[in-house]
C-alpha cells in the first residue's frame, strides 16, 4: 500500500499526505510546499510516507 502512495505522491503531493495523515498540519505544510516549487512538496510527500 505505501508503493501506491508513493506513486500517488509523485502525482500528486499533497493527496498523497493526505491519504497518510489526513487533514493534519503536514498536509497544509505540503500544500503550500508544492504551490511553491513541486520538487519541494514530492520531497516532503514521500517523506511523510516512509517516515510512517
């Protein structure tokens, strides 16, 4: 399950933390890390995924 939201994070970051921690402060941390540079916000994405 963490391959397909690694996958969905590439796509799309801030879904991706969403689907792993749901509305919680990393996912607004991730959202305005992807509006300011997409790199940032799947760098961030995957983290949060593997950290859990």
């Amino acid at each position: 399950m963490d391959l397909l939201r690694i996958l969905i994070a590439i796509l799309l970051p801030p879904l991706g933390v969403f689907l792993q921690v749901g509305f919680r402060g990393a996912f607004w941390l991730n959202i305005l890390l992807t509006l300011l540079g997409y790199f940032p916000g799947i760098i961030h994405a995957v983290w949060i995924i593997a950290r859990r």
